[in-house]
C-alpha cells in the first residue's frame, strides 16, 4: 500500500510542476499590463496558469484509478460525475480567467455543476446529529444542500486565494485530511483522487510559495473546491456523515472565519458583499510587519490546528470537541485583548456605519460613471479632467496621479493645503507605472471612512483605464489619443464631450 501511495503522489506532484513549468517557459498568461487588478497584492503580471498543471496531475490519477481499482470500484456513476465536475469547473474558471465572466453567469454555471454532480449521486442524502447516532434523510432538501455545498466550496477557495501560498497550502491540508478519511473508511477511489490532488497540489506549491511566479486562478480555485466537495459527500457513502461534514468544515476553520467577517465589514460598511479588499487577515498581518513568508507559515499553523480537531470529531466522535473548541476560545479572547472595546466605542462605530454606507454608496456610482466616460474620452486628458470631477465629489481636497513619469495634481482652494497635521492621506500603487495619493480633510472624514474611499477612488481610476485599454487597444498616458471612431454616433459622441478643466 505504501508504494502505490508514494507513486500516486510522486506522479501527481511531477505532472503538475512539469506543466506548470511549462507554461512559465511559453510565456502563457504573461500578457501586458491590460488590467492592473486593484486589489492583487503584486505589482507585476504573475501568470494564472498553475490550474493547468493542477488539473493535469488530477487527470492522470483519474485515469490510474482504471488500473490500481478493480471493476466494482469503476462501474458507478458517481465516479464518471467526479471528472465531469471537476472538468467542467475548471473549464470554467479557465475562460473567468482570460476572459472575464460576469458574476451571474459564473454563479449559473456552478448551479448547473452541482445539479449534474447531485444527478451523478454526489449528493447529501442524510446528516448525523453530532454527539448522537441520529441520522436524518433530508428528502426534498437533498439537491439544495447538495448543490449550496459545491458552489460554497468552489467559491471559499477562490476567495482565500488572497495571498501567495495560501489556498495552496490550505487546500493540501484538507486534501491530506480527506485521504486519510477515505482510507479509514474504506473508500477506494476517494482516497486514490485525494492523493493524487495531494500531489498536484504540491507540484504547484513549488511555483506558488512566495514570492509567487504563478497563481492557480480560478480554474485551479474552482477544481480544487469541487473535488473537495465531492470528495467529501463520497466519503459520506460509507457510512462516515459526521467526519465527511464536520471535518472538512472544521478544517477549513480560518478562511470560513475570514470570509465570513470580510462580508460582514463590506455589509457594514455599504460595499458589496463579494466585492475584493485587503482586509483579510493575511492582508492586517502584511501591514503588521510580518513577511509573507512569516505571515503564509501561521496561516498555515493555524489551519493545521483547525484541523486536528476535524481528525478529532472523526476518530472520536465528537467526543473531544467540547476541549477543542474550549482551547480556540482561550484564542480568541487572548488575541483580542487590549482592544479596549466599549458601549461608547460601539455606539460611535454605528454612526460612522451608517454615514459610511452614504459615502460609499455616492463613491460606487461615481466610479461606475467614470469607467462609461472611458468610452467616450477621447484623450487621457479629458479622462483626467473626469477623475477631478469624482475625486471632488467623494470628498478629496488634493490628489496627485502619475503615470510613467508624468505627473498631473489638483487642489482645492481653501483647504489646509499645507498642514498635514489637518489631512488624512493615503498613496497607492495602481499596476506597474501609475500611482495615486489622495489627501482629504479629517474634519470631513473618519480614518476608516477615508480609507474606504481613497481605496474606491483608486479602483475608479484602476478600472477606467483599464476600460480604455481595452476599447483603443493601447496604453493610457495623459497624452494617448483614442483610436478612431468605429461610426458616425461614436463620432458625435466624441465631438460634444468637451469636460471642463480646473
């Protein structure tokens, strides 16, 4: 057993760095500088191909599993739906990759994915009641539990994948977990696929620990969710409902914790809830000194925590849960100590919410103005005379932009120009030759409040240009001209959009 194991895993690890290396050597995904990503903590263009080389090394141990299995572990359904799903999901997020879908249809699509895997039998068909030998049918339910498992996995991997290193390391924690699952309860082809993505995993791992040369994407996010999920409910066919929910749950502790909390901030705070930041916790460890190898290494510690007590709740039950569970909130409350939280503080950080929510909402519908007049600019001057307008209206009183070199500011009259003391500021790197700060009065502005502001001013600017991009085909200076017009109502269009100049 121990030399099938080792060779399922020297394989998948050796295919998926083999392909990977590959693509780097090809240059795949190393286009321009089209799109800056905002919110992406590299300046550089790191390519999004290692879902390649992670879904390779899954193939390959898919198709083993027709010579180490025998005929009664291949025959069912279920384990043709495995490789449709993850198929299909990495097909996905493949094209998001390179062609971005919209949120809609990408949520669509993850629906259609899990009610064929749910048609296949990878399905919920039944829970235990933890502490008891209670299981319960679901009945009707069962295809929406189902499918709400795979679209929230496939999703919670792609939304941890926030920092090099780190859905990587996390998802081959959980895959470890899940083989050792399966081998304990007897699932033959579980345990051979989870080994296997244990293996690709890692060969990607060796191109994704920071500094990152590529990123999984979301074809690689989406994969890797998938056979999470599925592999999970397979799992559960043996008999082991308990360990097949809970555990892999527990053991993705930290990115539920920090998803969770990360809606919760953008809801507070008007932003939409799936909407990128960098208030993730590895985003606050980064700004707290720590290096992202330092920062990646107690991630890792503490999801390696998370999930010993998954080990826990299937080798006892449950039984040792209430000690776990003790033990993490001796955590929390150490972690929180000195936060000096008060009613006063409370009550103050509700006002601030709700005058936020205001702000933000003026500042998005802003932005979504500039990035139409993108279209219709037909110089990257006039583009900056429609940043003045918006940086004004959310509330700036001087910004500076530059771009390659060349530098363009603005001001307001009377504000405290030269009293920094009187100003809350904020610099920010928008892609490889552009850079924004912005400087706001702090009698108008909380220092959240500025900061999430200044953060959307940045993005309008990010996503503008990259619009412009896209539509002349070029590079965006203060000086680049539009292409020419397509047709007579683009060139009226052009010909009455005049913007005013301070």
């Amino acid at each position: 057993m121990l030399f099938p194991s080792l060779f399922l895993l020297l394989l998948g690890c050796l295919t998926s760095w083999l392909v990977i290396h590959l693509c780097v050597l090809s240059g795949m995904g190393q286009g321009g500088d089209a799109d800056p990503q905002h919110h992406h903590t590299h300046t550089g263009v790191i390519p999004r191909v290692g879902g390649l080389g992670i879904v390779m090394g899954f193939a390959l141990t898919y198709l083993l599993c027709f010579i180490y299995l025998d005929d009664q572990d291949n025959k069912s359904l279920i384990h043709y739906g495995i490789f449709l799903g993850a198929a299909a999901s990495f097909l996905l997020g493949f094209i998001d990759d390179f062609h971005p879908l919209g949120a809609k249809v990408k949520l669509l699509a993850q629906i259609i994915i899990g009610v064929v895997a749910y048609q296949c039998g990878i399905s919920i068909e039944r829970v235990g009641i933890p502490f008891t030998d209670v299981i319960v049918p679901l009945g009707f339910f069962s295809m929406w539990l189902t499918i709400i498992w795979i679209v929230a996995l496939m999703n919670l991997i792609n939304l941890i994948d926030g920092l090099d290193g780190l859905a990587g390391g996390i998802s081959l924690l959980l895959m470890g977990l899940l083989a050792f699952l399966a081998y304990e309860s007897g699932v033959a082809i579980s345990f051979v696929l989870a080994l296997g993505m244990v293996g690709a995993i890692s060969g990607f791992l060796f191109h994704n620990f920071p500094p990152a040369k590529v990123y999984m994407g979301d074809s690689g996010a989406y994969l890797i969710g998938f056979v999470i999920a599925a592999l999970s409910l397979i799992n559960s066919e043996k008999g082991t409902v308990l360990a097949a929910l809970i555990a892999p749950v527990m053991a993705l502790a930290l990115p539920i914790a920090d998803v969770a909390f990360a809606m919760l901030r953008r809801s507070i705070n008007g932003l939409p809830i799936f909407r990128p930041d960098q208030g993730h916790i590895h985003h606050r460890m980064r700004r707290a000194g720590l290096s992202r190898q330092k920062t990646i290494l107690v991630l890792y510690a503490i999801s390696l925590f998370a999930l010993l007590g998954g080990l826990l709740a299937f080798a006892y039950q449950g039984r040792f849960l209430p000690i776990f569970f003790g033990f993490a909130f001796v955590i929390i409350l150490f972690t929180l100590r000195g936060q000096k939280i008060t009613t006063g503080l409370i009550r103050q950080r509700v006002t601030d919410s709700l005058q936020t929510r205001r702000d933000t909402r003026n500042a998005l519908y802003l932005m979504e103005w500039l990035i139409v007049e993108a279209e219709r600019a037909d110089t990257g001057n006039h583009l900056w005379a429609d940043y003045h307008f918006i940086l004004k209206k959310m509330g700036f009183c001087r910004a500076v932009l530059t771009i390659s070199g060349d530098e363009r500011s603005f001001y307001l009259q009377d504000s405290p120009q030269d009293d920094l003391s009187l100003l809350w500021s904020e610099a920010h790197q928008i892609g490889n030759k552009t850079s924004l700060h912005v400087y706001a009065d702090k009698a108008y502005f909380s220092e959240g409040q500025f900061a999430i502001i200044s953060d959307l001013a940045a993005e309008a600017w990010s996503k503008a240009s990259a619009r412009w991009k896209s539509i002349n085909q070029g590079d965006l200076s203060f000086e680049a001209e539009a292409s020419e017009a397509t047709d007579y109502q683009q060139q009226q269009v052009r010909s009455l959009y005049r913007p005013t100049y301070d």
